[in-house]
C-alpha cells in the first residue's frame, strides 16, 4: 500500500479560494513569501526550462497598477464598470504575485506544455498560501492579456504573459461553500 497522506488529502477536498476583496492587512513578509514561492517553483516543468518567474507587487505598487489598468481600460474602449471592476484588485490588493509564463525556445517541449506549467505553478502558489494560513486568489482579466499593460506595469518581454495574479494576505471573511463538479458525471473510465 502507498504511504497516505491524509492531512495533505484532507486539505486538498476541502481547499477553497479566498475572495481577493475580503483579503486585508497584513500580507505575507518577503520572509513570509520565499517557502510559499519555493512551494510553488517546485511545480511539474517538462524538460526543467523554468518558463515561468515571479514578480511580487507590495502595497505600495497597487496604485500605480491601478492607474494603469484605467488607461489600459480606456485605450481600450472598456466601460467604466469594467475598468472599476478590473483595476479594484490592484485598489484593495495587499500584495501579489504576478506568475509570469515565459515562452522559451525548445526543439522537444511544446510551447503549450510551458503554459501548462506556469498555470501549475499558480494553482501551486495558490495552494501553499491556503495551507500557510494566509487568504489567496488567483486573478487575471482583461488588462493581464493587454500587451500595452504588461510592458508598462511589469515590462513583459515579446515572449513573456501573465499566467495570473495570485492576491495573498489575511482572510477577512470566510466565504460560503460554492457547488464543486459532480466528479462522476466528468469522468469516464477506460477499460479496454
């Protein structure tokens, strides 16, 4: 029989993103951070080419996000019920994450099987901070798939995205259960 472990299933049944508007002070220290990165750097990665790095926006950065997500928005046409929506992450934001995929040349990995992985490493981010303690939410929107935004708020090179925003502070509210997948109605089994 395989070695169980049962805190580690318990936590991952039972798991449950934290809305980013009821996240409040404090956020995690840079101290705080480094073993929830190492967590999250440990994630699936065909042929080790690392296509993915961090980028850590502290408080004092949300603004400045904020302000470019309403230029983004209107160099866009978006409304202003769209722009308030996208930029009141970086408005109520403590600190984030930016995971960024990087998109790197390989004659023997696909280019999709790199997204893959920086998508695994923001679930796996995602989940190091729930089981540290701390609330969590993986965003992205709009202005995360504006290449104009993404040079001007974290300089994105040509072959750089943002796989998503991980939010990371204190659970202000617990939030209610939401419907989970009926498993047995997605899988299907393969016998022959």
């Amino acid at each position: 029989m395989p070695q169980r472990n049962d805190a580690a299933l318990d936590f991952l049944h039972n798991r449950r993103s934290r809305p980013a508007k009821t996240l409040i002070a404090p956020a995690p220290t840079r101290e705080d951070l480094m073993p929830l990165l190492t967590a999250a750097a440990r994630t699936p990665d065909h042929g080790k080419l690392e296509p993915w790095r961090f980028i850590v926006v502290e408080k004092g950065a949300m603004q400045r996000l904020g302000d470019l997500t309403a230029e983004a928005g209107a160099r866009l046409g978006k409304s202003s019920e769209d722009i308030a929506k996208a930029r009141s992450q970086f408005d109520l934001g403590q600190l984030a994450v930016v995971v960024v995929e990087i998109q790197k040349d390989s004659p023997k990995i696909p280019p999709l099987e790199m997204t893959y992985s920086a998508g695994a490493v923001c679930l796996a981010l995602l989940n190091a901070a729930l089981a540290a303690g701390w609330g969590a939410n993986w965003l992205s929107g709009w202005m995360s798939h504006d290449r104009g935004f993404c040079k001007a708020a974290f300089d994105l090179a040509e072959n750089e995205r943002i796989a998503g925003l991980i939010h990371i502070a204190t659970e202000g509210a617990v939030p209610p259960e939401r419907p989970r997948p009926d498993v047995d109605a997605i899988t299907t089994w393969v016998e022959t």
